[in-house]
C-alpha cells in the first residue's frame, strides 16, 4: 500500500447529472405557461359594417381600360386617371382586372399608372 497517494475527488458522475439537469430544464421551461386574470371591458355585440369604396379597373384584349362607366386608351390612361383620382379617397381599395391575353407590359404599366395616381391598396383580380 502506498501511503503517498492523494485521495482525488472524482466529480465526473456529478458533472454528468448537472448537465442532463441543466438539459431538462432548458427543455421544460419555454413549455411553462404563466396565466394572468384580466378582466376585460364589455363590448357590443353589433359590428360596424364599414362601405369601403372600392375602384375596378378593367382592361379588355384591345387594351381599352374601363373605370366605372368611363373609357380610356391605354396611352391616356395616367393623365385621366390622375384627374379621376380627385373623386375617390387614396385609402380605397382598387382591383385591376386584365384579359389573360394582355402582355405583360401592358399590365404592369396599368399598375405603375394607378400607385403613381397615389392609391396603395392595389390588387390584380385572377380567377380560380
């Protein structure tokens, strides 16, 4: 028997269980959920049915744009859209519908016409 030996501590085993420790509780903590009580202010039931104007803007095959009853041409369609965007607020909602076989161009330069005329919320109708 060697009596010089120093007895050493050995904390392996003890690193090992903290670790898969620690691992559980990253793991189980996110899941935890807190609820509050919060009481909530009373409402109505009636819903506010908003009238949002909405445009429709037309484009047939021979490149004829139709604004509610009005007709344009495709070459003067920004000049008179600009004086027709006076009667409509710049929040409506305007639908652009184009014939499937209009070029590409034609389209995007109708959709350039109305962002520029100052209207955001702009969409391209497609069926199914």
């Amino acid at each position: 028997m060697d009596w010089d030996e120093k007895p050493e501590l050995n904390i392996t085993p003890l690193v090992d269980i903290m670790l898969v420790l620690l691992a559980i509780l990253m793991v189980t903590t996110p899941t935890v959920i807190y609820k509050e009580q919060i009481l909530l202010p009373q409402g109505t039931k009636k819903t506010k049915v908003g009238n949002d104007k909405k445009i429709e803007v037309r484009m047939d095959i021979n490149r004829n744009i139709y604004v509610d009853k009005d007709v344009y041409t495709l070459s003067n369609f920004p000049d008179n859209l600009n004086l027709l965007a006076n009667r409509y607020d710049k929040s409506s909602s305007v639908y652009i519908r184009a014939d499937k076989n209009l070029q590409y161009q034609d389209v995007i330069f109708l959709l350039k016409s109305i962002k520029e005329a100052g209207f955001s919320k702009v969409s391209l109708v497609t069926t199914n």
